[in-house]
C-alpha cells in the first residue's frame, strides 16, 4: 500500500507541476477575476482527473533526490514554456487594440486592466475581454488543456528539455505575434495616415478654421465607427490565429 501510494503521489506531482505552471499563465485563467485559491483548486483538480490518463507516458520514480528535483524543475519550466507561447500568441490582439486605440484618440483613457494588473487603454481592455470571451464560448480553452496533455509525447519526462528550440519557439511566435498585431490593426494605421492627412488638407484650404477644435470629436467618431465594423472580423481572425497557434502542440 505505501509503494502505490508513493507512485500515485509521484504521477500525481509530476502532472500538477506541468499542468500547474502552464495553467498559472493562461490567458483567462492568470486573470485576477480568479483567486489564487480558485486556480490551485482547478489545477489540482484536472491534475487528479488526467492523472490516469498521462502516468502510462511517465518514467518509474528516481531513487535519489536529484533526479527528482531535476524532474521537478523540468516539469515547471515545460509548463511555463507551455504558458508563456499561449500568452504570446495572446498578445498580437492586445497590440492591435493598442494601434486602435492610439488610433482614434483614446490614449489618455485609460482603465484598470484585470488581466495583468496594470493601466491600460479603455478599448484595449474591452477587446480583450470580449476575445477571451469567444475563446471560452468557442472552448478554444479545451485546446489549451490539450496541448499542455499532448505535450507529454513532445517532451517527455525525464528527457533532457531542448533549450534551442525552446528559445527559437519563443522568439517565433513573439515575432508572429508582432507581425499579427499589427495586420489585425492595419485598418486603423490606415486610417490614422489619411485622417491626418486630411485635416492637413482642410488646415492648409481653411487657415481660419481651428482644426484641433473640429478634428478631436471627428477622429472619435469615425474611429469608434471603425471599431464596430472591423471588430468581429478582428477577433474571428485573431481566434483562428491562436487554434493554428496551439495546434503545434497536439498529438
């Protein structure tokens, strides 16, 4: 009875540790709109769920302590590999809202952002939680429970972790999710360029017009009016970006 005990305890720790670290940056789930005592509660209780499942991919238990703190510090850093890709790819969204936002004029309006705990700009803390939205409804997060499941067959327990491709992934998709921002808030670098350009027009053929008078409320609305129309597209484009982004990871 001690010996299965001890195995259950070690499958069960080395499932929690993996899925744990990842689970901790999710987006959605890092969000402070979930105590820190709601998310140890759902990770342990997915880790005693998938236990069964992913013990028949783990090697027997170390007989000395090093292995075992190796292992330990493996599965964490897999998880928070595993947890910072989620977070990049979720980042080209909030870079688009940011171009939109300094966009149409809404750079000093700024609110509290739950998500990371910082001041951000009001439609960029609005896009996000209408994107994580989607992503729950659509359960894309199923996705990224999966991925952190099939990754036990990329990386396996126990094996020495591929630092360079850690690395070169990281900086793949940080560049991706760059290059993903800015296509998702092209229409509002677009428009940035003609509207100024025609108030430029209008000050040089109108000299007596105050020009910073008219063109405050004119970018607003027009901007906002932007934001309704390319919204949905915006976020169906985003979402099918983060699946073929996770999509990597699975078996």
């Amino acid at each position: 009875m001690a010996e299965i005990l001890n195995l259950n305890m070690y499958h069960f720790l080395m499932v929690f540790l993996r899925l744990g670290s990842a689970f901790m940056l999710m987006p959605g789930f890092m969000t402070s709109f979930i105590n820190t005592q709601v998310r140890l509660s759902i990770a342990l209780a997915l880790s005693i769920i998938l236990m069964p499942l992913i013990s028949t991919h783990l090697p027997p238990a170390p007989q000395d302590t090093a292995t075992f703190i190796t292992y330990t510090l493996s599965e964490i850093t897999i998880g928070i590999f595993l947890g910072l890709v989620m977070q990049f790819l979720y980042f080209s969204l909030r870079f688009a809202a940011n171009l939109a936002g300094q966009a149409i004029g809404f750079s000093n309006a700024q609110i509290f952002d739950p998500s990371f705990q910082s001041q951000t700009i009001v439609l960029e803390s609005f896009l996000s939680m209408v994107t994580l939205t989607v992503i729950f409804i659509t359960d894309i997060h199923h996705l990224m429970l999966g991925a952190v499941i099939d990754s036990y067959h990329l990386f396996p327990v126990g094996q020495n972790l591929p630092w360079g491709d850690f690395s070169d992934n990281l900086s793949q998709n940080l560049n991706k999710a760059f290059v993903m921002g800015f296509k998702l808030g092209s229409p509002f670098v677009a428009f940035t360029i003609i509207f100024y350009v025609g108030m430029g027009l209008v000050s040089r053929l109108m000299p007596q017009l105050n020009i910073f008078f008219l063109s405050l409320p004119l970018q607003i609305y027009l901007g906002l009016g932007l934001v309704f129309i390319t919204t949905p597209i915006m976020v169906m484009w985003f979402i099918k970006y983060y699946e073929d982004g996770i999509q990597q990871f699975l078996h």
